[in-house]
C-alpha cells in the first residue's frame, strides 16, 4: 500500500473538509489556501500526476467538475482558475494527481 494522504482522504482514514463526492471524484478545501475559494478536485483512484492517467473519462470528469462547482458557487462570470501541477517544474508537492480550483480574488496574471 503506498503512503499517500490524498489515497488515505478518499478512503476516509484521515480526515478533509471535502466539499462534494462521486463515485470517482471528490472535492476537497486545500488545507492552505491561497486564495478564498481554493479547492482540490482529486481522482480517488491513485495516479502519480496527470502523465500517469490514460483515462480520458476521468480526465473530463475533472473539468466537469470544475464546471459544475463555479456554477455552484457563482463564479461562472467572475472567474476563476484551475491548475495542474506536474513534476518538479510544475510545482508539484503531493503525487496524487489533482487539479486546483482557485477564485474569489483576482489572481495574477503571472502563472508562475
Ligand atoms: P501541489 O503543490 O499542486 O501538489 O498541491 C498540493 C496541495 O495540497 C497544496 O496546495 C497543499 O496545501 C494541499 N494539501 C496538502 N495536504 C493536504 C490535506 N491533508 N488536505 C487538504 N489539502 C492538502
Ligand atoms: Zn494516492
């Protein structure tokens, strides 16, 4: 069993604020946010980052997400901002795949 706590989240072993569930996906608040909408739109199954999931489904199911949750919140005309980061360059500390889910402010223009 490989140690990885967004593994351990989905299978409610430690807990998450999760905002919203499927049979595939759940939704979670970043734990530190860094913006005042930040969530985490995260696979249950495990895949290390995004070049390790040929699932074209769940890879939509993700965006769809997205999609639905600025709906939800309102934030359709607003904006917001959605990330994946890959790998070292890109910034990615947990390896579990997820996409970020970001709004509330305007964020700058800079992406990295
Ligand atoms: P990344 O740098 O793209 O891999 O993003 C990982 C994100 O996971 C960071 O924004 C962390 O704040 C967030 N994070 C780490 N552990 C937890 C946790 N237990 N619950 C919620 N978010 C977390
Ligand atoms: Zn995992």
């Amino acid at each position: 069993m490989i140690d990885c706590i967004f593994c351990k989240i989905a299978e409610k072993k430690i807990p998450a604020a999760i905002v919203r569930e499927s049979g595939s996906v759940m939704v979670i608040k970043d734990i530190s946010p860094q913006s005042p909408t930040h969530l985490l739109i995260i696979p249950k199954k495990h895949y290390a980052t995004i070049m390790d999931c040929e699932d074209k489904e769940l890879l939509g199911e993700l965006l769809q997400t997205a999609r639905e949750i600025a709906k939800e919140l309102g934030l359709s005309e607003r904006g917001f901002r959605t990330v994946i980061n890959t790998n070292a360059e890109g910034g990615q500390t947990v390896f579990h795949l997820h996409m970020h889910f970001m709004a509330g402010r305007a964020l700058a223009g800079r992406m990295g």
